[in-house]
C-alpha cells in the first residue's frame, strides 16, 4: 500500500513534470514566434526605409533633371544672346561701310566741284 503510494505519487510528480517540460515550450514556442514577429516588423520597417529611400532618389533625379533642364536652357539664352551680339556687330560693320562709303560720295562730290572749279579758272584764263 505504502509501494503503491509512493508509486502514484513519483507518478504525479513525472506528470507534473512533463506539465512543466510542455509549459517551457509552450514558452519557448511564444518566445520564437514573439522573435519572428519582431523581425518580421524589423523587415517591414527596412522596407519602407528602402522605398523612402527610392522615392528619395527619384525626387533627387527628378531635380537633378530639372536642374540639367534649367542649364540647358541657360545656355540657349547665353547663345541667343551671343547671336544677338554677333547680328549687331554685323549691323554696326554694315552701318561702318554704308559711312564709309557716303564719305567716299562727299569726296567724289567734292572731287567735281574741284574740277568744275579748274575747269572755270582755265575758261577764265582763256577768256582773261
């Protein structure tokens, strides 16, 4: 009787034991799927670091686009304005040569006149 006893009770206590070995699983279970869901967070965290981050580099293109954009129309006005400079130079030549050659027509007017006038002072001679 006392044998039988002692018997259920190591029997209660291996039951309880194996009770406390399933409790530690089941802690050791919460605990993994408690680190699994933490880096599945950590996961979904970098990943929208990451889209944050290409989003970030998609603006940063964008205005590095603008920016080449911006340049490239700079110098489309720095030409133009080059041309403008260019067509007045010219226009300044041209104004030069028409100058220059109303002047060659006043010494050409001013060569007849000469003339006329020698040719009165020799008719006067003549007649003198």
């Amino acid at each position: 009787m006392a044998i039988r006893r002692r018997e259920r009770e190591r029997e209660r206590e291996r039951e309880r034991e194996r009770e406390r070995e399933r409790e530690r699983e089941r802690e050791r279970d919460r605990e993994r799927e408690g680190e699994r869901a933490r880096e599945r967070e950590r996961e979904r965290e970098r990943e929208i670091e990451r889209e944050r981050e290409r989003e970030g580099e998609k603006e940063r293109e964008g205005e590095r686009k603008r920016e080449r954009e911006r340049e490239r129309e700079r110098e489309r006005e720095r030409e133009r304005e080059r041309e403008r400079e260019r067509e007045r130079e010219r226009e300044r030549d041209r104004e030069g040569e028409r100058e220059r050659e109303r002047e060659r027509e006043r010494e050409r007017e001013r060569e007849r006149e000469r003339e006329k006038e020698r040719k009165r002072e020799r008719e006067g001679e003549r007649t003198g």
